[in-house]
C-alpha cells in the first residue's frame, strides 16, 4: 500500500542522500488463464441463472399467496 510521510526530506533521508525512485509496474498485467469471450459467457450464465431463481422465487411467492388471499385462484389470475 501506499503511506505518506509528513516530514520534509532532510529529516526523513539522513544526510541528504538522494532516494532513487523505480518504475512502477505496469498495473494491469495481462492474464493468460482465460480468454475474454469464455469469461462473459460464464458471467453471463450466471446472471442469467441468479435471475431464473428470483424469477421462480417471485412466482412462488404469487402462487403461496394466491392460496392465501380468498376469492383469488389460479383459475381466476389466468382469466384476468
């Protein structure tokens, strides 16, 4: 990580060396364990699996309190 030093450089560098500074690497190094289109199919899968199990959720929960609710059945919901 990175830290900040609220000193002036003489009294943080004894004898006023002067402090070589390297490169930074480069922050994003290229990964090689799968191809770009692979992983968004598979994020894409995913989602697509998350939001069939809401979607089934959400209609369990209809169906659990269509039963619940008087007058309303599944026969009546279809028909408007």
């Amino acid at each position: 990580g990175q830290f900040f030093v609220m000193m002036s450089p003489q009294e943080v560098l004894p004898g006023g060396t002067q402090r070589s500074i390297v490169p930074r690497a480069h922050p994003y190094s290229p990964k090689s364990e799968v191809p770009r289109a692979t992983r968004d199919e598979k994020r894409r899968a995913q989602h697509n699996e998350v939001e069939r199990r809401r979607r089934d959720k959400i209609n369990n929960w209809i169906v659990q309190l269509s039963k619940i609710i008087p007058d309303c059945s599944m026969e009546n919901t279809k028909s408007g």
